[in-house]
C-alpha cells in the first residue's frame, strides 16, 4: 500500500466520521464544527486528485466560511449556548 493510498483511507473514515458527528451531535456549535472537518477532508480529497484550485476554494469557503455563518447563526438563534445536564447526586 502507497502513502497516498494510506492518506485517503484515513481522510475517507475522517470525513464519514465528521458527516456523521454533524448529523448526530445536538451541540449546533459542534455541529458546525464537524462540517467544517468534513469540507477540509473534502479539500484534501481534491489535492489529492490534483485539483489545487479547487481544493483551495473548498477550504476557504466550505471550512472556513460556512463554518463560520453555521456557528454564527446558532448564536444569533440564541442555540449556541452548550447545555450540560447534570444528574441528581443522592
């Protein structure tokens, strides 16, 4: 097994492991922060197939923009506080 084949197993289970944290998570800045693994893993799926350009755009606006208007929309809701459930002590 190459290196490169090495780099996109382990982005392949990165980036299914981040879709599924973002699906799964009930913390919205979590969430947010879960697409924006996903989109870098994405971006590094273009290099990977020698897509430079795109692979940068990916990362600019997918990681770094959306995850940015994702976070700042759950504070804007007033969803981005974390909630920490704590149990009874007898």
């Amino acid at each position: 097994m190459q290196w490169l084949d090495l780099v996109v197993v382990v982005m392949a289970v990165l980036v299914l492991a981040g879709a599924l944290a973002a699906l799964l998570l009930d913390n919205l800045l979590g969430a947010a922060a879960a697409t924006a693994l996903v989109s870098l893993g994405v971006s590094v799926f273009f290099v990977v197939l020698r897509a430079p350009d795109v692979a940068l755009t990916e990362a600019a606006v997918g990681a770094g923009l959306g995850g940015l208007l994702l976070a700042l929309a759950a504070k804007r809701l007033g969803l981005w506080r974390i909630e920490v459930q704590q149990e009874d002590r007898p």
